[in-house]
C-alpha cells in the first residue's frame, strides 16, 4: 500500500521540488536559515498534493491513455487521493506560515496555481505551460521570502523557472501520441534563453565560473533526449525528452546556486540529483 501511494505521489519529482526553494534562497543569500526546513517541507507536500490532484482530476482520461496509474488500476480510491492530496496542501501551507505571513501567502498561492493547472488550464495549449511554470516560478520565490528584503531585490528571476517549466509542459503534450517538430524547437529556444539568463546574471556576480560547469552539465541532459525526440517525435522518446527536463531541474537550480557563489552548496543540492536518477527508476516521473 506504501509503494502504491508513493506512485501517486512521484518521489522523483518531489526531490526537485526542494531544489527549487533552496536556489530561491541561496540567491538572497539565506540558505542556511534554520526556517529553511519549514520550507523544504512545505514546498514538498505542495508538490505531492498538486501531483495528487493532477491525477484525481485525470482519472477518467488516465483509465483510457494510462490504466495503471494508481487510481485508474482501482489501487486508490478517488476518495482516499481527495483526502491525501487535501492532506499535503494542508501541511504544506501550515509549513509555510512557520515562516512568515508572507511565506505562508505564497505556499496559499501555489495551492491554487496547481488546482488552477489540474481542473482546467492544463487542457489549454497556451494557459497550460504558463500555469505550470508559474506553479515552479512561486516556489522559487517561496525559498526566496526566508529572507523578504532579498525577495525585492531579485524577485524578476523567478520569470526563468516559469519560462523552463512551460516549455517542458509545451513538450510533455505529446508523450501520448507524439508531437511536431514545431514545438521542440520553440521549447529549444526557450532552454537557451534559460541558460543564457543564468549566465548573464553569473558574469555580473563575477561568479561566472561557478556556474558555467553546471549551465554546460544541464545543457546536455536536457538537449541529449530533445535532438532524438526531434529527430523521431514519436511519444516514448517525447517522454524521454520530459523526464530529463524535470529531473535536471536539479541541475538548473544548482546552477543558479553557484551563480549566487556559493559553489559548495551548489554541489550539495546537486546530489540530490542521483536521488531523483534512482526513485525514477521504481516511481513514474512524467
């Protein structure tokens, strides 16, 4: 039964998720505030609970495309995935308010985001990805209001974490039945722009060298699976080309890390890499 609902939940993914707060607060320079846990478990169980819920409101779909997933094989009851998914966002945004107001307000913010995202935008072409890269975009800010004067200095770069995550999103529509060319090399350009955002902000920090390693590492684990998928758009390797999106979100992150200069917190957080490589291996990621 454990196992079951750790397959609803997609540890993989949740894995990134910490990722996520821990550059948002290494940019405004608090990573190692003791609060930093409150949030660790917060952005974890918001993560799971909008997962929980992505697979509640796509039963119907999932018995068709996906039977077995959890809820669609009959393994977890729509009720009992109400109640966990309720449950997470719960302790979630709790988590958060162990923080502050304002960090509590984001935890409230991304709670609907991920509903927003499930029950509607994700069926629309152009809403969904940005929905989705803005679920991503306030958890970054979420790491960064450990520290709320810091926020208002570097708030715009949450923008790239959207940007990221709307082009894996844009992508991940065609795992089913394949997808065009057309969208690869838009979500290729968007990469770029990513990677290149980071390295601009790097060279004006004069930190450029700590964080050209991991720009260059995240570069050919997102590209490596895009140009096969390119090159035969069939579903399998679409989804090949979205799970090392969402797993490098490690990389990505810890590359805005060591952007931040601190290089050694940089290499922490990019353990955490391996970790996600392995529960990937027993739990789905997209």
């Amino acid at each position: 039964m454990v196992r079951t609902y750790l397959q609803l939940i997609r540890p993989a993914n949740v894995v990134t998720a910490f990722s996520d707060v821990l550059a948002g607060a290494a940019i405004v320079g608090a990573l190692m505030e003791p609060s930093m846990l409150w949030l660790c478990l917060s952005t974890a169980c918001l993560y799971a609970g909008g997962i929980v819920f992505n697979d509640f409101f796509d039963a119907e779909l999932d018995a068709i495309e996906r039977p077995e997933r959890a809820i669609p094989s009959g393994k977890v009851s729509l009720k009992a995935a109400f109640v966990l998914g309720s449950l997470l966002f719960i302790i979630g945004v709790i988590s958060a308010y162990q923080v502050s107001l304002l960090s509590g307000h984001l935890a409230v913010c991304i709670v609907i985001l991920c509903l927003l995202y499930d029950k509607f935008s994700k069926h629309n072409g152009l809403i969904g990805p940005l929905n989705m890269g803005l679920c991503r975009g306030f958890n970054f800010i979420l790491g960064m209001s450990v520290w709320p004067e810091g926020l208002s200095e570097y708030y715009y770069l949450a923008i790239f974490p959207v940007v990221y995550i709307a082009a894996i999103t844009m992508v991940s529509r065609g795992e089913v039945h394949g997808s065009s060319r057309g969208v690869l090399i838009l979500a290729s350009i968007l990469y770029l722009i990513v990677g290149a955002s980071q390295l601009s902000f790097a060279f004006i920090q004069d930190t450029w060298f700590m964080a050209f390693p991991l720009v260059s590492i995240h570069s050919y684990l997102i590209f490596k699976p895009l140009v096969l998928a390119y090159q035969d758009p069939i579903g399998p390797n679409i989804g090949k080309a979205v799970k090392a999106g969402v797993l490098s979100l490690i990389v990505m992150n810890a590359a805005w890390i060591g952007a931040s200069g601190q290089i050694y917190m940089a290499i922490l957080v990019l353990l955490l890499l391996p970790l996600s490589l392995f529960l990937s291996k027993y739990f789905a990621v997209t």
